[in-house]
C-alpha cells in the first residue's frame, strides 16, 4: 500500500494513559517503517499481553489528508472503559516506595503477597523487577519525566512472580506520596479495575477521565 515506506505515526488511546502511550511509541520505534498492515499486526501482538483488548485503526487519506500513515491504537478496543482509583483508599491496598532513582525503598506485605516475594526483598530492587520482561517500558527515564511533569500515572502492567505466575495489575503511582522525592505506587489485581461506561457498535468510542 506504502511502496516507499513511510514512517508510520501512531495516535493512542486514551490519551491520560502515559504508560500506554510510552508502549505504544517504543513498539512504533521497532516497526514504525514497516509496512502498514504489519506494523499494525506487530502492535497488537507486542500489546496484548498487558492490554488484551488493544485495536488498531488506520486512519483514512481523506481524515489524514494525505501523507505518512497514522495509526490510531485504542487501549480498550471497541468498548469504552475508564479508570475508577476509590480501591486505593482501601488499607488492604498493595503499596511500594520508591526513590527518586527508581529504586523501592518501601513495600507493605499487600505488595509482598501480589509480588510472591518476601517484603524484604522488594527493598534495593529497582521498580519494574517484577513486571514480565517483554512487557516492561524501556524508557524508564521517559515515564518519570512524564510522572515528574504530570504528579500521577495510572494503567496497567503484567506482574511475573517467582513462582512461574502472572497477573495483570493495575496501579496508581503518585509524585511525592510518601514525602518529598518518595514516590507511592498503588496496586490491585484486575478484574473489576475497569469499568464499562458504554460502548458503541460497529466503531470506536473514545474514552476521557
């Protein structure tokens, strides 16, 4: 379709969600000039793991107006779901600390249960070492720029625990939670972390905060 390869674009969905957009960007980096159609497949694949229901989109010449190809890649697929954060007020909640290097300096035996480890031995890790590895950001500077520059971060990841077992997380982390410099992430297993809103047949409903 794209004889000389342009370099793709990408347009995520929802907008507010950071660490979707910082995956979606660092999966373009890899395919972006690729043809279309397989970049599109690449994006699903390399997302689903933490985000099953992801659906690309190429957007029309006519909407584009011509030039590279601009893909739009929805989080949630054809349903339009949104982020509820009342979990977090629970005492039950799982809850990390970490520095301003990145490294965990605090976990509660909620994180340590949801890790498999010992509480002990999440302190001096750096923050993402339980996150399955092909599904971690690798731009980790680019993620606490963005928690620097907008005070909270809210999506999912993919926990791999020692044992061999998984489970798809969603978190809070919060700029300053604990103190200055000591940033609080907050995490529960999925399941009832999304919430329908509505959704629309036949299309794409985007979703806001």
């Amino acid at each position: 379709m794209y004889d000389d390869r342009p370099t793709i674009s990408a347009v995520p969905f929802p907008s507010d969600d950071l660490v979707f957009a910082e995956r979606v960007r660092e999966v373009l980096r890899d395919v972006g000039t690729q043809p279309v159609q397989h970049a599109m497949d690449q994006i699903c694949q390399r997302l689903r793991p933490v985000h099953p229901d992801v659906h690309t989109r190429l957007r029309t010449d006519m909407a584009g107006f011509g030039g590279a190809p601009v893909v739009y890649v929805f989080r949630d697929g054809l349903t339009r779901r949104t982020f509820s954060d009342v979990w977090t007020e629970a005492a039950s909640t799982a809850r990390v600390v970490t520095d301003p290097a990145g490294t965990y300096i605090g976990a509660n035996e909620e994180a340590a249960r949801l890790f498999g480890v010992p509480a002990e031995d999440i302190i001096g890790r750096p923050a993402g070492s339980f996150t399955r590895p092909d599904s971690r950001i690798e731009d980790a500077p680019a993620l606490w720029a963005a928690l620097e520059a907008r005070g909270r971060l809210h999506s999912l990841a993919l926990v791999q625990r020692p044992d061999g077992t998984e489970a798809t997380v969603e978190f809070v982390t919060i700029k300053d939670g604990d103190g200055p410099g000591r940033n609080v992430t907050l995490l529960r297993e999925t399941g009832d972390g999304r919430v329908t809103v509505g959704s629309r047949g036949g299309g794409v409903a985007l979703e806001g905060r």
